[in-house]
C-alpha cells in the first residue's frame, strides 16, 4: 500500500476527507504505538509499511507498558484532542495497518499488546469489534429507570464500580474492552480497591451502590432505587457484551442476584 492510499484509508475510515487531519492522527497513533512495542516489533512492522511511515513507528527505547485507556490519552494528547475523538482515529489506523501489513505482522503485534487492546486489534485484523457507544448505553439505563441523562452516568458508574469489587479482576480486565471507554474509570477504581473477587451478599451489593449514588439508605434495608438503577444496568450490559462475556461475568454471582440480572436467552 502506497503512503498516500494509507492515508486516504483513515481519512475514509473515520468518516472524513480531512486527509490532513488524518495524517497527523497516523503520526500520533503510530508514534505512540511504538512508546508501546518492542524494538524488534517495531523494526519488524515498519519494514512492511510505506517509507513515509517508517520514521513514526521506529525505536530505540524499550517497550513501555500502558492500557489502551493511557494509549488514547497519549494520542489525544499529542493531538490536542479529546479521548473519544482519539480513538476513531486509533481505529481508522489499525484498520489500515491491516490492509497495509501482513496477517502475520498483525498477528506478532496483536501478542504484544495486552488484551484490553482488543478493539483496535480488531480493526486490523478485520473483526470490527462493536462497542456500544456511551451515549447509547447511558440513554437505556435512562429509560429504564426514568433518570436525567447525567444521573444515569451517575448510577452507572455506581454499579460498575461495585460490580468490579465483586467479581474476579482478570474477568474486570476481559469486560472493559467490551464497553466504551467512558466506563472503564469505574470499573479500574473497583478493581483497584478489591483486586481479588469479594464474597457480597447481596443486600451489601446495593448499599455500595446506594452509597456511591448518594441514596438515603439504614443498615437493615438498601432503598429501592438501587436494585432498580442495578437492574437497568445489567440490561444494558447484556446488550452491550456478548453472551459469553456476560456469562462469564454474571456466573461469578450467586443465585440471590437472580432478580437483577436479565435471562440468558
């Protein structure tokens, strides 16, 4: 793939023909892409790319280790850009990466990433994983519970948040790539904070989560709401993630969450 088509790919992929833009986005993708990879990995995929390229993807330091939420903070850093805007551009990119470089070479890039990296991995290797958009998300937590579009942000985040406490970390790290990249703050402190999967009854479940919302609640009764706002967003969930994936995360529940969680069908 010539320089030129490489770039008229992101530009398209991003839905623009802003090929300057696009450009500047490949640069800072590909820069910080190799802060993240190996100086073998490095010299191996830019000898596949157009020589315009190389000098972006070249290194000499070693590997640095970071998530992919820090790869599209530092992209969206040196594009003076927010974070969401950073990742259609990751995307575009990784996805022209695959059309540009061998399957192999998307194959030795892919083990060097950690496995969070899985959406652009994706793109390159021509998956197209599908993230629901936070907007979206937030919209059906809103109507199933009645909320303003911020309060449901709010509820969300509490119940992820004491989700990830209650479940194993590894499956913490397996669902945030599932979810858009707004969600995954909650999830990172609750994981944090409880790094091996907490025995919660229940009734502790929602006190957590009424406590985060700042729901009026007694020791002896979580308040209403909070079963309500967790109900929500474990519907949302289970239209967001796959079937195994939520599998995966509500098998780690015991049967007296039953009524918050919505049927595997």
């Amino acid at each position: 793939m010539e320089y030129e088509q490489f770039i008229s790919t992101v530009a398209h992929e991003s839905g623009t023909d802003d090929t300057e833009t696009a450009e500047r986005a490949t640069q800072a993708t590909l820069e910080t892409l190799a802060d993240r990879l190996s100086k073998g990995e490095a010299r191996d995929l830019l000898r596949e790319l157009p020589a315009e390229l190389k000098p972006w993807i070249y290194t000499e330091d070693d590997a640095r280790s970071f998530d992919m939420d820090e790869y599209l903070r530092r992209i969206a850093e040196r594009l003076g850009t927010d974070v969401e805007t950073a990742e259609r551009w990751a995307r575009a990119v990784f996805f022209a990466l695959g059309k540009a470089v061998s399957p192999k070479e998307i194959s030795d890039l892919a083990a060097e990433l950690p496995a969070n990296f899985d959406p652009l991995v994706a793109e390159a290797q021509g998956r197209f994983a599908e993230v629901m958009p936070v907007e979206e998300f937030l919209v059906r937590v809103a109507t199933r519970t009645g909320l303003e579009l911020d309060d449901a942000g709010r509820a969300t985040a509490a119940v992820l948040e004491t989700l990830a406490e209650r479940i194993a970390a590894g499956e913490v790290d397996d669902l945030i790539p599932k979810l858009p990249i707004e969600l995954h703050e909650p999830l990172k402190r609750g994981k944090s904070r409880i790094p091996e999967a907490k025995h919660m009854p229940l009734e502790e479940f929602l006190r957590r989560v009424a406590q985060r919302e700042g729901l009026p609640f007694d020791d002896d009764m979580p308040p209403f709401e909070a079963s309500e706002y967790a109900r929500a967003v474990f519907a949302t969930l289970r239209e967001a993630i796959a079937d195994e994936e939520f599998f995966d995360v509500t098998v780690q529940l015991p049967a007296e969450y039953a009524p918050l969680l919505p049927p595997l069908t």
